[in-house]
C-alpha cells in the first residue's frame, strides 16, 4: 500500500481542485462555456491578416494537446483548465495525422517573424508558435508508428540542440574516481559499495524526507512569493522509471510522488524535495498559475504537455534550483547537521562522499550520448545497461530503470543536465550576487520563456 501524507502547512489546504470552475473569478469569465460553444478554429481564422487572436490560438493549442493525449496516455502532464474541455477532446475521433495538421494550421496563423525584444507579448507568440510546433512533431511521431531520432526529437520537441560529446571524454572524471575508491573491482561496483553506507532506512524516510522539503521551502519562500493556500501530497511509490515525480493539480496544489523500490541516499532528501517541490516543479507550476493564467488569463499555461519545450525550462530550473536553495557548502552541512542524525548515519565519510557525487555529476551527459546511441538504433538494450553501468556508474538495477526510462520518455533526458545548465546561463548572467540570481530566477519561472527565448 502506499504511504499518502498531506503535510500541514499554515492556512494548507489538501482538497485539490482540477477545474476552472472551482476556482471561480477570472478563469470562468474568461474560459467558461461560452467559449467551449464558439468555433475555435472560425475565430482563429477571424482575425485574418490582421492582428492574431492569440485567446483563439491559446484555446485551440489546448484543445490539441488534450486530443493528442488519448492516443498517447503519458503526454498530458498536467491540465487544470475547463472540464468541458476535456470532456471534448475525451470524444474526439481526430487521428495522430489529423492533429499534426491542425497544429501546422494553426502555426501558420501566427506571425512568420516575431521581435525577440522581450515585450510579454512576443513572448506569448513566441511560446505558442514553438510549443505547437512541438505538438505537430508528436503528432507526427505517433502517426509514423514512434519512428525516432535524438536529434530531430530535442530540436522539435525541446527547441534546443545539446552538445554532442564522446565517451573518451568523460575518462578523467572515471579515473579521479577509480582514485577515490580504490580496489579492485569495476568502478560501478566499488561506487555502489561506497554509497550504501549513505541509504536512508525505510523507517526514517518520512523524517527525513519531511525535514530536507522544509528546509527547501523555507529558503525558497525568503526569495519567491507563493500564494497562502499552496500545498502538496506526498505519496510513496514503486515500479516506476523515474525516482520523483510531481503531478501538478491547480490551485497551488500538487501531488508528489517519490519512488522507493530502489534504495534512497541521504543527498536525494534535499534534492527531490527541491527538483519536485521548491523551488522547483511546484512551485514553478504556481507562479505560472498565478502570472500568467490567473492574472493574465492565459488558457494555454492550464496545460502542460510533457514532451514540448516547456519541460527543458522545468527540469533544468528544478535541478538549478537545488544549487540556489543550497549554494556552495551549505547543502552537505545541513545534511551533516540535520538529516545526518534523523536518519541514524554517521556522517564521517559526508566530505568523500560529497565529492564522489560530484564527479558522478559531471558524468551525466555521459547519459545523453547513451540516450543518444540507443533512440538511433546504434546500440541495443543490453549495451545500454552495460554503458550505464560504466560512463555514469548506476547499480545494475538503476541502469535497467534508466533504461526503462530512455524507453518511455526519449530525448527528454537532456533536459535535466543541458536544461540546467541554459537555466543556469540565464540567471547568473550579469547577477552578481545571491539576491539577484533569485530575482532572474524568480522572473523565469513565471515568464513564457522557452530555450529559444531565454537571451530576449
């Protein structure tokens, strides 16, 4: 059975809301029924040459993305929007090939060039045009029967090329390594060895897990304004290919699941609970919510389709929100000090350790090239789980869950490493100190900027 609890925080509510109509105010006036009943795709074509009803576009680009979700299950996210909406695209008969053309159409009523002097305006063109141009390419993808290719798919599903590199090149790090933990087994193995001493005990996650998100949202809500009612679930799961994972509901309500059929070190305490919760997916999730959907009334940001370019923006400012919440050394001594203790470890080896996670690290893209070889059909999945064991150094188990992972979600993989670091590019730009790298942080999360945009 999982374990569901609801943490209580100050003025917390648990009830999550899934429909504009719950939530009342500005959302039903401009997205009620009324809307539902006029012809999308006549009040698109209404604007003509003249200005671009973006509303129009906005609620056809949700429409698609809703209908593109019955042929693929893990493609809607998230949606918080009209039910009659979903109840609409739930009864569409529309084809892969059909919804790849509506998305081209409806590409095609968008401005062919459009300023990238940052006005918010440009910004909510550029983010639609390119979010259906991701659409268009699933589509098209589903309708080839998963034809696939790393390339095609990080260039049209996530706006960005990253770096191609070769396995020689992460020799180095496997040699400083081999260093640190000398004997004579296979590196992955002694690495595996050395971790264990770190796992969280079954019967402490709870106490640990509670106080590491805590800390995450604290620190975060010194720098980022969220609304009173913000809250999530936590739930505990297993026999998925991911190790977190955060479902937003609207409302400032997410669920977040954390997978534990794989044992759980110390240092992913803080980690999940920054990447899933703050100041990371939840709360990106709630201030674009609150900036763009509620104040602005922006129906296109009640949907989040998970293979499109917003998702290289969500990764990357989830896995650099973890350095932001816990620069420099504060991380491992918040560790040492609190969840040390909490979870019955001897934090004498925490330096090492440290320093082998490190390294590890910088091993990660190593997993792109693997990601890479194996979508293109160079490799197999058995030498997929042989690579990974060696250039990233995962168990054999967390290998096959990798594996398994690359299997679902593609060329998503890049978007945690090279996603972080075109976030990381962004906000330390020009921001010399703590304070200021929040303020940019803070602007990106609730702003439509994609990779493509994020220099505007």
């Amino acid at each position: 059975m999982n374990l569901i609890r609801t943490l209580h925080w100050p003025l917390a509510v648990v009830a999550i809301l899934l429909a504009f109509g719950a939530c009342g105010g500005k959302k039903e006036e401009k997205f009620g029924e009324a809307a539902v009943d006029a012809g999308v795709s006549e009040q698109v074509e209404a604007a003509g040459a003249g200005e671009v009803d973006k509303d129009a576009v906005a609620q056809a680009y949700v429409e698609l993305v809703l209908e593109l979700g019955n042929h693929d299950e893990t493609y809607v996210d998230a949606y918080y929007g009209p039910k009659e909406w979903k109840e609409k695209a739930a009864a569409s008969a529309a084809t892969p090939a059909d919804l790849a053309r509506r998305a081209k159409e409806l590409i095609q009523q968008l401005p062919g060039e459009i300023a990238a002097d940052g006005a918010i305006d440009n910004l909510r063109a550029h983010y639609l045009k390119t979010q259906l141009r991701a659409v268009q390419a699933h589509a098209e993808s589903l309708a080839r029967n998963g034809e696939r290719n790393f390339a095609r798919e990080a260039q049209l599903l996530y706006d960005t090329q990253p770096p191609q590199q070769v396995f020689a090149e992460f020799e180095p790090v496997l040699a400083e390594l081999d260093e640190l933990l000398p004997g004579d087994g296979p590196l992955h193995l002694r690495v595996q060895e050395f971790k264990k001493q770190f796992e969280i005990p079954a019967d402490k996650l709870e106490a640990v897990f509670d106080a590491a998100i805590d800390a995450c949202r604290e620190r975060t809500k010194q720098h980022i304004g969220l609304a009173a009612n913000e809250n999530f679930v936590l739930e505990y799961v297993t026999d998925k290919p991911w190790s977190g994972y955060n479902w937003y509901q609207g409302n400032a309500q997410s669920l977040i699941q954390v997978n534990t059929e794989l044992p759980i070190m110390i240092d992913r305490a803080i980690d999940l609970g920054c990447h899933e919760g703050y100041p990371g997916h939840h709360t990106y999730n709630a201030l674009l919510e609150d900036e763009l959907v509620n104040k602005r009334g922006w129906v296109e940001y009640s949907i989040y389709p998970l293979f499109s370019p917003q998702s290289l923006i969500a990764e990357g400012s989830a896995n650099y929100g973890i350095e932001l919440a816990f620069p420099g050394g504060e991380k491992i001594e918040f560790e040492k000090s609190v969840l040390y203790p909490l979870a019955g470890l001897n934090p004498a080896d925490a330096e090492k350790y440290d320093r082998v996670l490190e390294l590890i690290e910088k091993l990660s893209f190593a997993g792109n090239e693997i990601a890479r070889q194996y979508i293109n059909g160079e490799i197999d999945g058995d030498e997929v789980v042989e690579l990974f064991q060696q250039y990233t150094l995962m168990s054999p188990e967390k290998a096959r869950q990798r594996l398994r992972f690359v299997d679902a979600y593609g060329a998503y993989v890049i978007n945690y490493n090279w996603g972080k670091q075109l976030v990381a590019d962004y906000v330390e730009q020009g921001a010399d100190s703590v304070d200021e790298r929040w303020q940019r942080f803070g602007k990106l999360l609730s702003s439509p900027r994609l990779p493509s945009s994020l220099n505007w």
